[in-house]
C-alpha cells in the first residue's frame, strides 16, 4: 500500500518532468517565432512599428512558459489522490525558487519586473491546470455515480 508520502513525490517529481517536456515539446514553435519575429538593428534605425513585433515575441514566450507549467499541475493533479492545490503549491514554490535563482545568477540585466512577472505567469499555470484536471476529476466521478 503506497503513503501520502510517496504519492506526493510522485506527483510532484510528475509535475516536474512534464513542466520540462511540455516546454522542450513547445520550443520548436517558439524558436520559429522567434527566428521569423526577432530582428535586430545596430547601425540602422528600426523602422517605426518594430515594437509590434517585440511585444509579440514577449507574449509569445509567456504563453510558452504558462502552458508548459499548466502541464505540469495538470499531470500533478491526475497523479495525486487528494491534496491537489498542497501539490501545485509545492511546484509553485519550486518554480519562485528555481526562477529567482536563475535570475540572480544570470549575467542578464533583466528589470526585476520581469522575474515578477515570470513567476506569476508559472504560478498561474500550475493553478490553472490543477483546477482545470480537478474539474475533469469531478466530472468523471458525477458521470459514474
């Protein structure tokens, strides 16, 4: 008979694994936004709406981010039993740890905004495919009764 315990790690570590693989998954579409998307201008001016495309490439990489820890809670949640936010809060907190160490390691001199707001945006996404795969749990278990 397997514990609380260890179905907590397995969830988690579960989370973990297809945050990474749903990202790894997504890259080849974020690669080709970028490679059609990024242009870069040093001797030249840029031309007046290359913002559009800046803004694009941002949001791009939010959602990439989003949906990949969205996986994650999702698998989490389907793993465990019960307990699923104390699930997503573990990986939310691995998520704040693990992207601001990142952050004050890197040699980036990225705003502090944008750690804010990369860490809110994964937060959200665990929460957001935890509640979405609770909801299907509650559904299967009313379609059975």
């Amino acid at each position: 008979m397997r514990t609380t315990e260890s179905k907590f790690l397995t969830a988690t570590l579960t989370g973990i694994v297809i945050t990474i693989i749903a990202g790894a998954i997504l890259f080849p579409v974020v690669y080709v936004a970028v490679d059609s998307l990024f242009e870069l201008y040093i001797f030249t001016d840029p031309p007046p709406n290359v913002w559009v495309k800046d803004v694009l490439l941002i949001l791009i990489a939010y959602i990439w981010l989003f949906v990949a820890a969205a996986a994650g809670g999702w698998a989490c949640a389907g793993i465990s039993k019960h307990d699923e936010y104390s699930h997503a809060l573990f990986l939310a907190v691995l998520w704040t740890v693990t992207v601001s160490l990142l952050y004050l390691y890197s040699a980036s001199e990225e705003p502090f905004g944008m750690l804010i707001l990369v860490i809110i945006v994964g937060i959200a996404g665990y929460f957001i495919g935890t509640a979405l795969r609770m909801r299907r749990k509650r559904k299967a278990r009313q379609a059975i009764k």
